[in-house]
C-alpha cells in the first residue's frame, strides 16, 4: 500500500482524507488548525504532522485541498513547504480549485524535484466527499494519472483525464460555468412558479425528466422554494471559482457575459449576509 499525505482538512478534505485511510492507505494528514487534524486522527487513526514539509516525507502520494492559489503556494513553497522535503517519483495532486497558470507552475516546480504533479479539483460538493462520490478532472502527466488510481478511486466516482497541466482546472472552470446559469435559470422559473400558483413538487415532476431536468433541479429545487440555504456550496467558494474563470476567459480574449452577471448576483447575495448559503440562494435574491 502506497503512503499517503493529504494537505487541508476543510469541508471537503476532511472526509476524503479518511476514505484514504480507510482503505487501507496510511495516511498522514497537516491542518493549518492543529485541532482539526487532531480530532481527524481520533476520528480516523493515521497521524498529524505539524508542517507540510514534516507530512510528506515518505509519502508516495501527496494530496492538497486548500482554499485558493495563496493558500496553494502556502503548503508548497518555503522552508516548511511540501516541496522542501518531497521525494523522487512521489505523485503530487492537488485537489484546490485553483487557476491553471498555478498548476503549471507547480508542474514545473515538482517536476524540478524529479517528482510528478496532477491538478485535480473536483465537483460534487460536500456531500460527494462524505459518500465518496467526487468527480475529478485531471491535468497533468498521463502516466501519473494511471498510477494514482488506486488513491483517486477512494472517493472519486468519476475520473477524468483531461490533458497536460492545467486543463483539470480549466475544466473545472467550464463546470462551474455551467452551474451558475443553470441555478440562475432554475431561480427565475422558480419565481414565476411562485408568483402564477404553481405547485413546485407537480411542477417539477412534469419538467424534471426532460430537457429542462437538471442535477440542480432534482437535488434543489425544494430546499430552494422553502428558503433553506444552509448547506451545500457556499456562495463565496462560487464567486471565488467564478473570479479564476472569467480572469481566464479575459486572458483569452472570451466575454462570458452570463457569467459575469451571475457573479454580481452572487455579490448581492454576499451583502445580503449569504456568503455561506449554498450557491441556489440566487432565489433568495429575487424575492428579497
């Protein structure tokens, strides 16, 4: 069994770090806040370090899940940094919904240390990462990608291989893409519903299994008519993935003018104390 070291135990490291170690994989797990790799521990067995530099020694496999790119280069770089102490042929995959332009910096960077790197953001939210049901999309070296199966399939459903550095996150950006217009979509609907005296549990069961049927509408539709939004995907991890692509699509010459708007309503509901809700709160903007 390979050694394991997985970086950031947040909403969604925490459960995919203990899929790993109970697999099988001994894992040793680095929090910025030492208490939450402590009661992972208690929770799940493996051991805390208390540096990256100190989790990844002896790891065949290093895992990261941070928040953005600061939070990357943070766990990589300086004297206590992953990169200070990673060995040979060690496979490095970052699991951060991160910009491409950071993946392929952090390629080189491994690379340099004779090692290998993946960038790997997933999609399916917390609840995908407790039941081990996650979806990634995969950039970097195709022969890591085969190698570290065995680790992925711990809890990720899906696995795609995607192409060189940086197009697991350009492909995360599409997703994310997609997402806001789909929820913004299903919000006006859900509106009008409203207004006109429809009923939403008929009214979805009629739409629902054709083109309008989306994972959106069967996984949201009711916590959104009843006005629960707290749970799911928060809306500043939504803006802050929204932010890398349109900084992507600007650096292509691409106007994503749906995008952008979604993101300002995105904003409207961050000043309406939402910054948590889940991402389906666009509802809770329009009847504001």
């Amino acid at each position: 069994m390979m050694k394991c070291a997985f970086i950031g135990l947040g909403v969604m490291g925490y459960p995919m770090a203990g899929h790993l170690q109970n697999k099988g994989f001994t894992t040793t797990v680095y929090n910025r806040t030492s208490k939450k790799a402590e009661q992972w521990v208690d929770e799940f067995g493996g051991r805390m370090a208390e540096t990256p530099r100190e989790a990844v020694l002896e790891a065949d496999v290093v895992l990261v899940c941070v928040g953005n790119d600061d939070d990357v280069r943070s766990v990589f770089y300086g004297d206590d940094g992953l990169l200070a102490s990673i060995s040979e042929n060690t496979i490095v995959i970052d699991h951060t919904t991160a910009s491409a332009e950071l993946a392929r910096e952090l390629a080189d960077e491994v690379h340099q240390r004779i090692a290998v790197f993946l960038d790997a953001p997933v999609s399916g939210g917390e609840q995908g990462a407790i039941n081990g049901v996650l979806t990634a999309m995969i950039g970097g070296d195709k022969e890591a990608f085969e190698d570290a199966q065995a680790v992925l399939e711990c809890y990720c459903k899906t696995r795609e291989y995607m192409g060189p550095a940086g197009h697991g996150q350009l492909a995360k950006m599409v997703n994310q893409i997609c997402i806001a217009g789909v929820v913004q979509g299903l919000a006006e609907g859900l509106q009008l519903a409203r207004k006109v005296g429809l009923d939403a549990d008929t009214l979805i069961r009629a739409i629902s299994q054709g083109a309008a049927g989306s994972w959106q509408m069967q996984n949201r539709y009711k916590t959104m008519w009843e006005g629960h939004y707290e749970h799911g995907f928060a809306v500043d991890w939504m803006r802050k993935d929204l932010k890398i692509a349109l900084a992507e699509a600007d650096r292509n010459g691409l106007s994503m003018p749906l995008t952008a708007l979604v993101d300002q309503f995105y904003a409207e509901v961050q000043q309406m104390g939402g910054s948590r809700w889940d991402t389906s709160s666009l509802l809770a903007r329009l009847e504001k």
